[in-house]
C-alpha cells in the first residue's frame, strides 16, 4: 500500500501500527488461540475504523488494500505457526 499513491501514507502508517500492535502481542508471550483471535478481532474492527479517514481522504480500504491487509494476516499467522484460518482471522472485517 505504501508503494500506491492512492493510499495516504498517514493511513497506512495507521493502519499498519495495529497490526504491528497484534505481532507484539503474539510475541510476548504464550497465547491461546482464543486470545490471539481475540486480538486479531480487535485489529481488525480498529482498521475498520479508519475507512471514513480513507474516505476524507480520497482513498479507501478496496480491493488492493484488502489483499493486502490479508496477505500481511496470513505472513503473521504463518510464520508463528498458528493454526487460524487468514479468513477467520479477520472475520470482522467491512472491507
């Protein structure tokens, strides 16, 4: 998204710091699944959040943002070795 003008680097900024907030959270210690997902429900309702800042902004959370987002979910979920679907994981998603 950062290399896309379409896409304010102050949102990015934001929204990338949410999901930087849940790789802490899964870095500091030992989780349960329901905790992570937990997490990971409060990112996404936090990036859901931000979409009437995109919108002010001529911008908003579509269809590259989307793969985006959900590709960085699934290198998370990956790499930690966590047995959560990337679909599940952002289930609350409204974008």
């Amino acid at each position: 998204m950062y290399k896309d003008p379409f896409f304010p680097t102050f949102l990015v900024d934001k929204l990338k710091l949410h999901i930087v907030k849940v790789v802490h959270f899964i870095e500091e210690s030992t989780h349960t699944i329901e905790e992570i997902q937990e997490k990971l429900d409060e990112m996404t309702i936090a990036i859901n959040e931000l979409q009437n800042e995109f919108y002010q902004n001529n911008s908003e959370i579509e269809t590259v943002a989307r793969d985006s987002i959900g590709e960085t979910v699934e290198e998370i979920l990956q790499y930690f070795e966590l047995d959560i679907d990337t679909e599940e994981a952002i289930r609350e998603r409204e974008w």
